[in-house]
C-alpha cells in the first residue's frame, strides 16, 4: 500500500506511467485481499488508457516470492518485468530491462544511488549487492554491505517462467517469509543466466512518509498519463 501514497496523486500513478512510457501494455499489480482503494483507483476512479490493469491477490504476506507466484497466471509463458510499487526507476533501466528476452537484473550503482535518488548510504547496506562477471551476467548476490564497486539490486529484474520453479523451492527465510533473492540465488544455483545492466542513475524510494517532500520535489512536473 506504499505506492498509494499521495503525493498530489497516487505515487503509482507515476509508477504506470513510467512503465508506459518505456512501452509496457499490461500490468499486474499483486495486491492483498483487502486492498479494495488499489481496485477502486484503477478501476472506477480513473480508467488507464496506455496500460491495462490486471490484478493478482497474495492471500497472505508470506513474502516477495510468493507474490511473484501470485502472477504466475498473468505471466503465462512470457518474459516478465518485477518491480516494487515503492520505488520510482529511472524510464531508462526500465526500458532497457524491457528489451532483455531472458532473465536481467537492473545493477545501480552505489555512488549513484546515494547522489541521485533518497537513499543513505546506510540504507544501502540492507540491499542486496551483484557480484558481475566479466561477460556481464550476475555471479553473486550478496550482502550490501560488499565492496563499493558492486552493483546494488533495488529488485528491478526481468524473468522467464523459471522463476516459478525457483520461488516454489526456496525455504522460507529466518523472518519467515519466502525471499524473491533467494529464488535467484536458486535459479543461480541451477545454471540459470542473469544479464546485469549498469545504471549510473538514482531511484526514488518511497519506503516511508519521510520520503514524500523529497519524492514529490523531485517528480514535480512529470507529466503523468497511463
């Protein structure tokens, strides 16, 4: 429900927005049983014209994994696109990720991060860093609190169906829940390849109410049309 955060607007307003402009034409937006606002904004409140919405209940909040599987019925046998609804990425990584025709991971760097977009460098530390190879494909998904020179994960991939298998695998993590990197780290495991694409770019975090006046000065005047 962070991305229902207005800022003027909805701050996934602009998330769709930003995904039709990078040439998007379906979403799903993975929402709670008693999401009804999320319905209601992008059903009867406004009528997306560039996308179209589709919706996928998680029963329960067992983590990000089980909310990929939730989409396992709108992803079919495509490559797919998985965002956080509480991030604003740059059209650019998202276009870029769009274009990969097998699994990717959008790779930021870190210098960037912290310059560009709202988030610590303390922050940083919680997110996953990449270890790449020389030919670009992810070898490692670490800790963030690696080496500088590691790009960080803010969870922007593209997937192939194998996905499914791998998030179905994973045991749950020590919080309980079922972890989106852990799947990846599985699929990993098994030989699958991940593109990593760098990006010297900031993403805006919407983790928290504290982050509106800095999300919302820097989205002032982006035009918004889904």
């Amino acid at each position: 429900m962070k991305g229902m955060i207005p800022i003027g607007r909805p701050f996934l307003d602009y998330l769709l927005a930003a995904l039709a402009d990078a040439g998007c034409r379906d979403v799903c937006l993975i929402v709670g049983p008693e999401h009804h606002a999320v319905r209601e904004r992008y059903t009867r409140e406004v009528i997306p014209r560039r996308v179209r919405v589709h919706f996928a209940v998680q029963p329960e909040p067992r983590g990000t994994a089980d909310a990929v599987l939730a989409a396992e019925p709108f992803a079919g046998t495509d490559v797919f696109l998985v965002m956080n609804s509480d991030n604003y990425y740059p059209i650019e990584s998202l276009r870029a990720l769009r274009a990969l025709q097998g699994c990717g991971m959008a790779g930021f760097e870190r210098a960037s991060l912290v310059r560009e977009g709202n988030l610590a460098a303390e922050r940083l530390a919680t997110f996953p860093a990449a270890r790449v190879g020389p030919d670009g494909d992810l070898r490692e998904l670490a800790d963030g609190t690696r080496a500088a020179e590691d790009l960080i994960s803010m969870n922007l991939w593209t997937f192939t169906p194998a996905i499914f298998g791998a998030c179905r695998a994973v045991a749950p993590s020590r919080g309980g829940e079922l972890e989106l990197t852990d799947a990846v780290r599985w699929l990993l495991a098994h030989g699958e390849r991940f593109d990593v694409i760098p990006f010297r770019v900031g993403v805006l975090d919407m983790t928290s109410r504290a982050d509106v006046a800095f999300v919302a000065e820097r989205l002032r005047g982006v035009e918004v049309v889904f």
